[in-house]
C-alpha cells in the first residue's frame, strides 16, 4: 500500500495497459474489437464460398495488418461506442460475418444495434444465439441486456448478416452493486471500513472530520458504499467556528467540493479526449493556443504542464490581482516563472489553470460547459459539475470563509508571495460557512468558480464511474472518452516516479494511479486488481475553536491515516497486498 507522507496540494506540500484495439476488414465489414493479441473474423466464409450463386470474391479473406482506436469506427460512418463496434453491410446474393471478443467484469453486458430497415441476420454470444439481439436487429435498433449470455471475463461476439447494413456494439463495463461474498471479497474486510471512519469522524478537537463517504469497487461491482459522521455540523461565529444545534448527516449522495481531484477528473480528462480526437498534442506550445504566452513560457508544452514540469510558480494568490479569466491570464503571462520549462519538478495550481484555458481556446466553449458535455453526461456522471450550488447537493460543508488563504499570504507560507500584497487589501473574503461553493480562494475569488485546478463537484460514486472509466482503458458504457493507447500514454511516467500526465502513481498496492484534493478528499484505481477506492470527507469543516488568526499549518488536520487505513481494507478484501 502506498504510504501518503503528507497533502499533495501546493497550499500544504511545496515539494511536490491491456488489450488493444484492432481493425479487420472482413468481407466488407469493419471490424473494431478488444482481444489479446488478436481479433479474428470468427467464422467468416473463405473467399469464393459465401455466394450461393458461385461467384468467387477475391476480396473476402480478412486483413488484420490495419490497426486503429476504438473511436476511429466514426470515420467509417458508425455512430455507435463501445468496446466492440461491428459494421457489416451484406451485398446482394452474400452474407457478412463479423465477431470480436469483449470483458464483462461483473458478469454482466450491453448490446446496441443500429441497422437499415431491411437488415436480417443472427447475433450470438458465446456461440449461443441471443433471440433478444436478433430480434433487436430485425426491427433495426435496439438495447440489449445480454447479461443470461455473458460470463465474467472475456466473452465472443458473433454476428452475422444475410441481408442490410447493420452497426453492433458492445458497451464499455459500467459499475453495478453487489454483496461482497458473492464478488468474491472478504465482508469483514469491508467491514472494517466503517470502523476505521467511526473512529476518526466526530466532533471532537482530535477527530479528523465531521463526517465521510467511503466506497470500493471490484472488478466493477460497487462492494462497498457507506456514509459516516455529519455533512454539516459547524457554524461560523464571530470568533471561533461552534456547533450548530441541528447537524446535518452524511449520506452516501452527498456532493463534496473536490479540489485538486479536479485536475484529473475535470482538466486531465479533457485534454486526453481532445488528445485522442487530434485537436491538441501533448507536446503543443503553450503559446500554440494561448498568445499572450511568448518566450519561455510560450514554450511550456502541455505535457511539462500535465506532469508539473512547467517551471510555473506553485500558487500565487491571484484574486489579488484580477478577478475574471482575461484578468487573472494576464497576471499570469506577466508572472515569472521559477525554473526553466522541464528544468524541475514542482506541482503547480498555476500550470492546471492554464490547462482549463487551453481547451477553452481550442473548443470554443466554456470550460465547464465543455467538461460536462463531453466528459461527464456521456460517462454517467451525473452529479458532477461547477458552480452546483443552484442545481445540486446535498452538499458537505467545508471551511468557513477562506482563513486558510488569508493565512498563506499574510504569513508568505509555504510560498513567498511575489509583489507588493496585503490580504487587508482585498474586501472579498468570504465569512460563512461554504456549501456549495468552492472553497478553493483562486478557483472562487480569481476564476468565478471555474478553474483547471480546483472547483468541481462531485459524488463518491461518480467517482468511482471515472474510475472506472480509466481501468477500462477509456470507455463507460456507451461513451469513449479516449482509446487505450491515449489512456496509456496518459498513465505514463516521462520525467519523474509518481507523477503520470495529471494522475499521481504509486497508489493502492503501489501500481494504481489517483489524486488527493485539499478539502479532504482522495481517489485511486488500480489496474492490476481492477479495484476503485474512493474517500471523501470534510476535513476543513471541523474543530470547536478556530481562531482565524491562527497560523495555516495549524488549521486543518491531514486524513493521511484514515486514507492509509482505507485502502488497507480494500486491498485485504480484494485479496491483494498493499
């Protein structure tokens, strides 16, 4: 298990796969599916056989020499996702077959078919006919639950076609429930979970939240979700933060404020789709998509900024400065960096604002908008946004105010603050409790609630769908966020041990990926055990006396042990060491 030493988020710590996608052209048919090492036409007719009339096609055999991602299928004219699409269109006096393997982790499947009016044909799973799916392709679309075919692990599409045109395709594994003993996890394993947030979730002065949800994942079976504690239990008062009388108690549903989970679920996730798409490469100029970026900093690369490599500043209070994306981009083409591009490691807030700014300028479309549209509706992450304060919750409450900020720049800690700032200077501070807000001070005060590095939203469980969408090399249900060779190069190491494009490494039992956020908040996959572990708390909103003048090393407690302690557990359960 991988021992967190400390918060991973620029305000605490200074310092800082699988199958693959093939393509056969078979008696017409495109054939996109997942296998290992190889997918064959399963059954296809030898050429100069599948015409009645005797007429040999010189064209029938298969050429497996042509390899794309899943998504190139759309070049070809299919509209459908998955991890097997199959296009097949039979001439006049042939029939056409096609057939790719596909996982079904949990035992458990989705069909879609799209097809042209006269399409006729006969779908099978596992060399059984699916009556469902052929009906389904008679009447020329459909979804099909082909969860009585399918067997956990990997199973054998079959499809062949006498007549029409016809898409098919498999989804992308999604998450279901299930009881632990029948998933093959230890129950007492899990169990223990409860136990160790009982133990740290409370109101006392050494409790380390108020409240948490925590949730596991195997093999995409949801084994393990459970609420502790309170989602709001403080108040601010004028002096210290006191209980309130009514509290209000964590469920399972409860949206939590992200922070720097953002960068990989929000920000990372759309760069590696556009990346996938060919509208941006990892080693573009930042100046290529952002010109009021010239000389050093023009030439920080997407990449160096994803893998904190950019030489950018960590943080710098930049609501003091300008309030607004034109405003705060400004500041920031002015401010000099601290190393040279590639020269150093040094995590930084500032490199993944500029990221949120970069797909802006290559969609054309708000950020948040563009990150909801693309990423998080067709993954199922429906609980999942910015600014969610008008059409969400409920929510955990977090800090009162922004005392943690105030803090870093009148005591110039951990960073010295580069100009001539005062936080008595700045009459927006905030003095509530937020719920529904970010409480990120750049994200909230600097980007209006929208940024690369801090400000979304989201559910323990949506979590858990993004997750999952990275063990299954892309793709949740219908949607493909990006191919397996994207996914890949995105959970790649170039410069330093621990820090792939976005995503921290060394999770879990030491092979997963993840990231923390300030807020109290963790979430990591592991590809080896195909295991999603997710933790949220609300660790900032805690404590019966906060003096606001503390320093702000003294203010929030680090989950570090609570964090260890669940993925202990969820590694026992799973049978795997840690």
């Amino acid at each position: 298990m991988h021992t967190i030493t400390g918060d991973r988020d620029p305000r605490t710590n200074p310092a800082g796969l699988g199958a693959r996608v093939v393509v056969l052209f078979a008696a017409g048919a495109l054939l996109v599916g997942l296998a290992a090492p190889a997918v064959t036409a399963q059954g296809a007719e030898p050429s100069g056989t599948s015409d009645p009339s005797g007429t040999s096609d010189p064209s029938g055999t298969s050429d497996p020499s042509e390899s794309l991602d899943a998504t190139s299928a759309f070049a070809h004219g299919s509209a459908l996702e998955g991890q097997a699409v199959l296009r097949l269109e039979a001439q006049p006096g042939r029939h056409d077959e096609a057939g790719a393997s596909f996982e079904a982790p949990n035992g458990a499947a989705t069909l879609r078919l799209d097809a042209n009016a006269d399409a006729r044909g006969q779908i099978r799973v596992n060399g059984r006919t699916v009556g469902a799916a052929t009906a389904a392709l008679a009447r020329g679309e459909g979804e099909v639950d082909l969860s009585d075919a399918v067997e956990a692990g990997t199973n054998e599409l079959e499809v062949r076609l006498v007549r029409g045109r016809a898409d098919v395709s498999v989804d992308h594994p999604v998450l279901v429930d299930a009881e632990p003993a029948e998933a093959g996890v230890d129950p007492d394993a899990l169990a223990a979970i409860d136990d160790t947030l009982a133990e740290y979730a409370g109101r006392e002065e050494d409790s380390l939240f108020a409240g948490a949800v925590a949730l596991v994942a195997h093999e995409g079976q949801v084994v393990h979700e459970s609420a502790v504690g309170d989602a709001e239990a403080f108040a601010r008062g004028e002096d210290v933060v006191e209980p309130i009388d009514e509290s209000r108690a964590m469920t399972t549903d409860t949206v939590f404020d992200q922070a720097s989970i953002t960068k990989v679920a929000a920000t990372t996730a759309a760069v590696m789709q556009l990346v996938e798409e060919g509208v941006l490469d990892l080693d573009d100029p930042l100046s290529a998509h952002l010109d009021r970026f010239d000389g050093a900093k023009g030439d920080i690369t997407l990449r160096q900024m994803l893998t904190h490599r950019s030489g950018l500043r960590p943080w710098q209070p930049t609501w003091m400065h300008g309030t607004g994306a034109d405003e705060v981009l400004d500041y920031l083409a002015d401010l000099d960096p601290q190393a040279a591009p590639g020269e150093s490691y040094a995590y930084s807030d500032l490199g993944f604002m500029l990221l949120a700014a970069v797909v802006e300028s290559a969609t054309d479309i708000p950020f948040d908008e563009h990150v909801r549209e693309r990423v998080h509706e067709p993954l199922g992450m429906a609980d999942t946004r910015y600014l969610p304060a008008e059409d969400g919750g409920p929510f955990a409450a977090t800090s009162h105010g922004n005392p943690y900020e105030h803090g870093m720049v009148e005591h110039e800690w951990p960073y010295a603050i580069i100009g001539d700032v005062d936080p008595g200077d700045f009459d927006g501070w905030r003095e509530y409790t937020l719920a529904g807000e970010v409480n990120d001070g750049n994200a909230w005060y600097g980007w209006e609630g929208v940024a690369g590095h801090a400000g979304l939203f989201a559910t323990a469980r949506d979590l858990a769908r993004f997750g999952q969408t990275m063990l299954n090399e892309g793709g949740y249900g219908d949607a493909t966020l990006a191919g397996p060779d994207t996914v890949e190069a995105f959970l790649d190491t170039p410069f330093d041990a621990g820090q792939a494009h976005g995503f921290q490494t060394g999770e879990l039992s030491g092979g997963g990926y993840g990231h923390g956020g300030f807020t109290g908040t963790e979430f990591a996959f592991d590809p080896e055990h195909d295991l999603v572990v997710v933790l949220l708390t609300n660790r900032q909103h805690r404590g019966t006396e906060r003096p606001w003048d503390l320093h702000p090393i003294d203010i929030y407690p680090a989950i570090t042990p609570a964090w260890n302690d669940v993925q202990g557990h969820a590694l026992e359960a799973v049978g795997a060491e840690g």
